[in-house]
C-alpha cells in the first residue's frame, strides 16, 4: 500500500537514513506523511496480516489532531480537502457532544480551533522552486537538481517554459514566459508565509538575468551560471553589461559548477555571494546492466574550445578493432572518426552512452561536463583533461585524466577498466553532492551549514567554505 495509519511499523534502515521522518508533526500523521513522501520516491508499505500487536491510548488530543492534520493537508491535500477537513472535524465534534455539552465538549471545540489557527507550521527545510527556461534542454539537469534535493527530503516545484525553437514563438515572447515564471515562483515561494529558495537554471540573458531575477523572483533567488564566459557568442556577458552588474555585486545571488567558473563570476560581477556547489545528479545508479561495447564516443554541439588535433591522433595510435564515433550538430569531417551530424534524442543518448566502451569531453577549456555526469550515472568511463573539473568526478590520480596531452593511455585505460570499476566513483560522489547540497539548504534557510551525519571523506564542502 502507498500509506498506513495507526499500526505497527518497521522500517528498512537503509530508508530511514535516506528519508527520516518529519520530526516537527509530534507523534500523529507523521507516519501518514512518511509514507506518501516515500511513495513519490518508489517505496511502499508492505502488511503483513498474521502480526499481531497490542496497545492502549487514552485518545488523540484534539490540538495535536487539528495542528498535525492542518500540516499534513497543506502538504499533501488539495484545495477542496484543505478547506472541508477543518469545517468536517469541528462539526463531527460539537455533533458528538449534543448528548451531553458540558464544559469538556467546549474545552475539545477550543483546541481544536486553536490546532487549525496555528501558523508555525513551516516546514524545517522550506522546498526549492526550480524556474527552467529551457525545458526540453536542461530537462535532464532539472531531474537531476530534483532527485538531489528530494533526496534531502526537500520539496520542489518545477516551472518550465520550452525555448523558442521548441515552442515556434519568437525570442520576445519567450522572454515574456520567462518573466511570468519568475514572478509567479516568487508567488509560490511567499505562500503561507514561508520563503524557499528559488533556483533559476539557465541566464536567458547572461549577466543581465542576476537583475530580472532579482527584481521578479525576490532576493531569495539563485542563478545557476553553467559558462560565465560562454564557449559560444552569448548575449549578456559584454563588457557594459559585467561593469553594470559589478556596481551591486553584493546583491546578486549565483551558483557554479566548478572553481574556475566561481573564479570567473566573482571577478565578472564582484559578488561574494557566488557559491561552488556539485554539479546534482541522479542518485540511483543505472549501471547495473550496462554492455560495454570498443566503441569510443564524443557527444555534443561542436564548439570552438574542441580539441579537434587531439582527436586526429588518437585513432592513429590505437588498435584497429576499436571503433571511433561523433554523435552532435555541427563538427567538421575529423580523420578516423565517423561523425554523425544531428542532434541525439534523450532516449537515444542514454543508449549511446550505456554501450560506450569509453566516453571522451575533448576540450581545451570548459567549466564542467553534463556529458560526464551523466557518464558517471551510468557508470560509464569517460576521458578528458586532467586540469579541469573532471578531477572533482574521478581521483586526481586517475589514469582517465589526461596530462601532457596523452589521450591515447587515457582511452586504453578507459576500455581496459572492469564493468563496475566506476561504481565507487558514483557513491563517493553522489555523497559529496549530498552534502553540499543540503550545507547550501540549510545557509539559505538561515541556519548553520552542519549536516546530520558525517563528512564524506576526502572532501571539501564548498557550500560552506565558499558562502
């Protein structure tokens, strides 16, 4: 079943660690929001029908009965139940206390008003509203923010409008969707008083955006800076426009992937406020039953920071068996590669990507990879240059890091790794984007950046040493 009321439970460890309880309820309908949480994250209460367990209550005290409910319904109710649920307990009450109305009758009506009228019930982590301009290209990445902070036990509301190649309209009405989402996350980010974080995934307009946000989604709002400076010609990241923004640097809110991005956006804008977190990612792995192939692959737009003389020699030091393959618009006939020049569908890409012998990122200068990400999800190898954020995903030592330019030991390395060698790379990581994660929730919610639970190993936590 989905949910359990009022019986005997016993939990998998593993669960509880993962999804604790909400403490805040106070004994009732704790276990009922549990188990609905639970549920969106694929887990279900199991009954077994032979148990038998005894026990004795003295009643449920209607204040905790009306508070606890009154959370649970704005939670998990609709409209039409948030409304009835109050109006149908008091009711149910002063019915039962026709027969005999004395001064206890009266004593229940009270508190269970006092239970409804109460509002300290914001919620210990307030949720994030996620604000995605780019629906169909950042769908992955905006899973990828969900499953983390879900995973915190943090709620999230997605709104997304598709880019105008998607949607048919013009640039100007894309802008104008983008601003009615901005303002209409600050609405539900204000609702009932609490004020969540709002993270916006993608600068329509550069730098520019850190001012829009600013001014229709609140002060609580981040922007995530994936190219503070664009490895493609962008609007928003001129000269007037970095002067302009560095005059109230102080204000602007923004999250990176990487060091050097961070290095770049506070020299760009002047703010402190920039914050380094893990780039989010899926946390349960699809690894598993991956078939390897010899195939080795590039995905991707071409762009101009690609490294194409790198590429010409691997094939040319490398066994003839092993087969070599772009997949991405745009890219130029390269010698001993098959280049296939058109965009990959999602469902395609993953495919591509799962059968990889290994997975190259061969750039000369970017901030982070989703190609790697979404590499290590599937615990496939991938390759790419050792003084990057790649080292962030790996080990510094890693034989996968290519230095001096020797890309050819680094793809040999790649094909000869064991099926489940990338599995320790995944859990270390996706523990380390854990704990940054909710270090960052938790200094956004006003509190101090300890973590329950222990530190991962080996790691830094940026969230709290970069804020």
């Amino acid at each position: 079943m989905d949910w359990l009321d009022g019986a005997f439970l016993m939990y998998r460890s593993s669960v509880l660690k993962a999804y604790a309880m909400d403490e805040d309820y106070f004994l009732y309908m704790e276990e009922v929001d549990h188990h609905l949480s639970l549920a969106r994250h694929g887990y279900g209460v199991a009954i077994a029908t032979d148990a038998r367990v005894w026990q004795s209550s003295a009643g449920l005290p209607p204040y905790w009965s009306a508070r606890n409910t009154y959370r649970f319904q704005r939670r998990h109710g609709s409209p039409l139940s948030r409304l009835l649920t109050p109006r149908y307990a008091y009711a149910r009450t002063a019915l039962a206390g026709l027969r005999h109305f004395d001064q206890r009758t009266v004593s229940r009506l009270r508190r269970l008003r006092e239970g409804w009228n109460v509002r300290d019930m914001a919620p210990k982590e307030a949720g994030l509203v996620i604000v995605n301009p780019l629906e169909k290209a950042l769908a992955h990445y905006v899973g990828e923010l969900e499953a983390t902070v879900n995973k915190l036990g943090v709620d999230t509301s997605v709104l997304a409008t598709g880019e105008p190649s998607a949607t048919g309209g013009g640039r100007v009405s894309w802008l104008a969707r983008y601003v009615t989402l901005l303002m209409k996350s600050r609405k539900i980010a204000r609702k009932n008083g609490v004020r969540a974080p709002v993270i916006v995934t993608w600068p329509v307009l550069g730098y520019i955006d850190v001012l829009l946000v600013r001014v229709f989604a609140g002060p609580h709002a981040w922007v995530v800076m994936h190219d503070p400076r664009p490895l493609v010609r962008s609007a928003g990241y001129g000269r007037v426009v970095r002067w302009c923004v560095r005059l109230y640097g102080a204000r602007w809110k923004m999250i990176v992937h990487s060091e050097r991005a961070l290095a770049h956006v506070r020299e760009d804008s002047g703010t402190q406020n920039a914050i380094n977190l893990p780039h989010p990612i899926l946390h349960d792995s699809r690894g598993s039953d991956v078939t390897r192939t010899r195939d080795v692959r590039v995905f991707g737009q071409f762009k101009r920071d690609r490294d194409l003389s790198a590429l010409e020699h691997i094939p040319e030091q490398c066994p003839s068996e092993i087969s070599f393959e772009v997949h991405g618009r745009g890219w130029p006939e390269i010698s001993g590669w098959k280049v296939r020049d058109k965009f990959i569908p999602e469902t395609e890409l993953d495919e591509l990507l799962r059968s990889s012998g290994a997975v190259l990122i061969p750039y000369k200068r970017f901030y982070q990879s989703g190609i790697a990400i979404r590499c290590l999800e599937n615990e496939v190898p991938f390759v790419g240059p050792a003084d990057s954020s790649l080292s962030d995903l790996l080990e510094e030592c890693s034989p996968l890091l290519v230095a001096d330019g020797d890309w050819v030991s680094a793809v040999q390395a790649a094909l000869d790794l064991p099926n489940d060698s990338m599995n320790k790379f995944f859990r270390r990581y996706g523990e380390r984007c854990l704990y940054g994660w909710q270090a960052w929730l938790r200094i956004v919610d006003g509190r101090p950046p300890s973590v329950v639970g222990r530190e991962p190993r080996n790691t830094e936590v940026e969230a709290s040493n970069d804020y």
